[in-house]
C-alpha cells in the first residue's frame, strides 16, 4: 500500500510531471529531426547515385562514338582491304559492361525492345523505360530505385539516337545483312535505336547512411540524457526544492503550528514573492489567533450587553403597546357611547322635522327652507355618528353581515332617495343606471346601502354646483362580480394622495377639508364594509378632472 501511495506520489510531483513534459517534447523534436534527416539523406543520394549513372553513361556513350567513328580504320588495311576485326560499337559495349560486371556489381548495356543480341534483351524495367523516352523524344533520362534480388538498387537509363556513323550497321535497306552479321532496322539519322542501361546497387551506400543516422541517434540520445539531467537538477534545486519547503509550512500552519519561518528560504522570483505573502499571512493568522479568545470574550459582553437593552426596550414596547390597545379601546367605547347618545335626539329631530314638513302650508316658504335645511344637516350629522359606531364595531372586532339575498335595484333605490335632495339642492345632475344582469347575491343589504351612500354623499360633496354624479351597477361574468362604480366631474383628488384617501380621518386636501368640510370617515368606512364582504375598492381620479370609485362585491350562492 505504501509502495502504491509513493507512486501516486511520484507522478503527482511536479518535477516528475515537468520533466515527462520535457522528454516528450525532446523526443518529439528529436524524431521529427531523425525523419527530416533521413528524407533529406534520401534524396542526397537519389542524387548522388543519378550523377554517378550519369557519368557512367556518358562515358560509355563516348566510347561508343569512338568506335563508331574509327570503325573504317579498324575494319580496313591500308590498302583498303575489309578485314573485320569483329569490335563493332555494341561488342565493345557489351564488352565493357561485362568486364564491368565481372569487376563489381554494375550492370551496363545496350537494350532494345527490338533487340539484335539476345544478351541485350530488356527486363520489365527496361521496357518501360524504352516505352517511355521513345513516347517523350525530349525525355533524356529514365531513372527508379528498386529492388532486385532483395536488395535496393539504383536503375538508370539514357536514349540512344542513330547518327551517320550508325548507318552502316542499322540503316537501308532494310533487312539487308550488314558487316557483322545481323539484319538492319533501316534507321535513319535521329531516329530511336534503344537506350543505355545501367543497374547500380545501393545496399553499400545505404548501410553506410543507416550506419550514420545510428550515431546521430546514439548522440541525439546521449544529448536528450544529458539535457535532461541539466533541466532535472535546475529544476530541483530552483523550484522544487523551494516549494517542498514551502509546502511542508503550509502542513504546519494547517496543523496549528504558526511558528514557521520563510526568510532563509533560497528562492528566487515569484516563488521568494509566493514565500513572502505566505509568511506575512501566517504572521497576520498568528497575531489574529492569538488575540482571537479575547476578541471573543469581548464581543460576547458587548452582545449580552446589547442583548440586555433590547430587552429593556422590547418590555418598554410591550407596556407601551398595552397603553396604546388600553387607549384605543378607551375612544372606541367613549366614541360609541357619545355617537349613541347623540343619535336619540338626532333622530328624533328628523322625525319632528318631517312631521313639520307635512303639516306646513305651501305658502311658508321660508319656513319650509329652514326646516328643510335642518332635515338636510341633520341626515348629514346622523350619518357622520352613524359611520364612527360602524368604525368602532370593526375595530373592537363586533362587526357582523347580516346576511339575506339582496336586489341591487332596491338598495340603489334606497340610495337615490337620500342622495337625490342632497343633489338637488347643489344643482348637481344625477344619473342611476343598474343593469339587467345583475344578479341577486347574499349580502348584508344595509351595509351595501352604507358603502354606496357614502361614496355617493362624497361625490355631491366634492362636486361644484352644475355638476354631475352617476351611479352604474353592472355584473362581471369574468370574476363573477357585482361592480359598483360611482364617478363624478368634481374637483378630483391629486396622484400622490390617492394611496391615503382609505385611512381614517384623512382627507386628500386640507384646503378641500376646510372649503368642503368632512371627517375623512367614509371612504374608510367603505373600505373596511367591502373588505367585510372579502371585496375590493379602487379609485381613479385625475386633479380639476373628477374621481370614479370602483368596488367590487363577490356573487355569494343563494343557498
């Protein structure tokens, strides 16, 4: 197990891993050098062996002319007596390349697809390349590497073309036997007559370049060893060496131990910087630690002390909040107590006032406008006690739907009643409008009156004389609604107090509070009936341009 974790180790360290970097590198370029080398040492003696061929041949094309010039002197005396002394052009050719071939291993002839001599008969390679400079006239050269009884070998070839000296042996007529024996071809001067053959082995020049890319493969390698020793033992002694330290303190600090000291590290660059940060680190970490217990303690007092006062305050919020609940219940119970008190004898002045109006002769008119001014403020006055006993019910939690199944079109009518006198007495036009579809539902009918009333009773309020109110009931199949809507063109309200106009005992405008008169009651008791029936209220209102209050009443089952 401990030989496996070593070499987890070994290949997990980073001068291992540098170095196998490294080698790959070198071997790579090493190996792509041994290939280059050997490709270009290929194409040297590709060049080399068709140079020597060359020569080769054109030395034995020179001798081939000799002779073909000095036949006449070798064939006659001086008499001019023919005397063939049987050394023809292609003899000594053939002579010479088998002299040649008897000395090394070069092959040197003439060759014909057509041939006269069965020695010079062509082999595979031959005949194409015959074909081939025969094809191409321009061609000088025919030239392969192959091998040839398992061994490479350099096969080279040049065209032969008749000249006047040729015409004797290989002219007109043809088939005509000539001097030496054999038929002519009936060739005239620049025509094809074969090519010059030449077979060179290669196994010696190749031995000797292998042998050559050997030592430069021994002295790549003994470099590679050398280069990376040089690299291992820099590395180590610049880099790893310095890190295994480093790395061995950052073990310490993770154990607990801030005793560690860095500054006689040797280390260089950004491993002496790396080392620097890390020893202002563990000083920094050693003070923190150190002092960290008392820090501690210290913050501890501070939060029990903290702790402490806001328990004094929480305790002062309770009592107070008690206060508060005891002082709210207090004007609740005073409120509903006075606005009772008051309501008897309202009441009562209403009703004489009534009576008195009935028994009044038409001819009183001034009378009748005072009475009628009475009954008017007086129905002002009892809905004003009449909302603050409702707030009251709701904010001690009595209040109560007094649920029966409502008509729509009584309960306005209930409302148009009260609203009407009010209206007509500020010249205010009213106009009431419930639509046909409009369900009957489960609700409480008079606080249904309640909201529509004192939406109503605002609208004549806040319009100017010439005005005009109108009051639209409508169903709403979509969310299964009854809405009520009750707009008006009077002094409308201002964007920014829109979001307070449901608060109790606020109004939009002070001024309007003052010209206008009013609590701020209605629209908070109105809030809170619909909000009693789980409906919603809303307002849309532009400044100088009127106010529209929509409300929105669940359908309830009759059942």
């Amino acid at each position: 197990m401990s030989g496996i974790k070593k070499r987890i180790r070994t290949t997990d360290n980073l001068t291992f891993s540098f170095m196998l970097a490294t080698v790959i590198v070198i071997i790579m370029v090493m190996g792509a050098k041994y290939f280059w080398d050997y490709h270009q040492e290929m194409k040297q003696a590709e060049r080399e062996m068709l140079e020597k061929a060359q020569i080769i041949t054109q030395q034995q094309k020179a001798l081939w002319e000799f002779m073909a010039i000095n036949q006449r002197k070798i064939n006659y005396d001086l008499d001019g007596n023919l005397e063939y002394k049987f050394l023809s052009c292609s003899t000594v050719a053939m002579g010479v390349g088998a002299m040649l071939a008897a000395e090394t291993d070069y092959k040197l002839k003439p060759t014909n697809v057509n041939y006269r001599n069965i020695l010079n008969s062509p082999d595979e390679f031959e005949i194409l390349g015959v074909i081939h400079l025969k094809k191409f006239p321009t061609t000088t050269e025919y030239w392969a590497i192959e091998d040839m009884n398992g061994k490479p070998v350099f096969r080279y070839m040049t065209p032969l073309i008749i000249d006047k000296f040729c015409l004797d042996c290989h002219g007109e007529p043809k088939g005509e036997i000539d001097i030496s024996g054999y038929a002519k071809e009936g060739l005239q001067i620049g025509d094809f007559a074969g090519a010059l053959s030449l077979t060179m082995p290669m196994d010696l020049y190749l031995e000797n370049m292998h042998g050559s890319q050997r030592s430069n493969a021994f002295f790549s390698f003994v470099l590679i060893l050398v280069c990376i020793t040089c690299i291992y033992l820099l590395v180590t002694k610049m880099v790893t060496s310095s890190l295994g330290e480093l790395e061995q303190a950052v073990s310490k600090v993770g154990a607990g131990q801030w005793d560690v000291n860095l500054k006689d590290l040797r280390a260089r660059g950004e491993i002496r910087r790396l080392t620097n940060h890390f020893q202002n680190m563990t000083e920094q970490l050693k003070d923190l630690y150190s002092n960290l217990e008392l820090k501690v303690e210290q913050r501890t007092d501070e939060l029990e002390r903290a702790n402490s006062i806001l328990k004094q305050h929480q305790y002062e919020l309770e009592q107070m909040n008690l206060r508060l609940n005891e002082t709210n219940i207090y004007k609740s119970e005073f409120l509903a107590v006075m606005s009772h008190e008051l309501r008897t004898p309202l009441t009562s002045i209403i009703a004489f006032t009534e009576l008195l109006l009935v028994d009044l002769p038409p001819k009183e008119e001034n009378k009748l406008h005072i009475l009628e001014e009475i009954q008017t403020n007086s129905q002002i006055l009892l809905r004003l006690i009449n909302n603050i006993l409702d707030l009251a019910k709701i904010e001690a939690g009595k209040a109560q739907l007094n649920l029966e199944i409502v008509d729509m079109q009584d309960i306005i009518a209930l409302v148009e009643s009260v609203i009407t006198p009010l209206a007509k007495s500020k010249d205010i036009d009213l106009s009431v409008h419930v639509d046909s579809h409009v369900p009957l539902t489960k609700a409480d009918p008079e606080k249904i009156r309640r909201i529509i009333e004192n939406l109503a009773g605002n609208a004549v309020k806040f319009t100017d004389p010439g005005g005009r109110i109108e009051i639209l009931v409508e169903y709403s199949s979509a969310t299964n609604e009854i809405i009520l809507q009750v707009s008006d063109n009077g002094i409308g309200i201002k964007e920014e107090d829109q979001k307070y106009i449901f608060e109790k005992f606020t109004q939009a405008d002070g001024s309007a509070s003052r010209k206008y008169g009013g609590t701020g009651l209605g629209l908070s008791l109105a809030k809170e009936l619909v909000e009693l029936h789980q409906g919603w209220i809303k307002v849309k209102s532009q400044l100088g341009g009127g106010s529209s209050f929509i409300v929105g009443i669940p359908v309830q089952n009759l059942e």
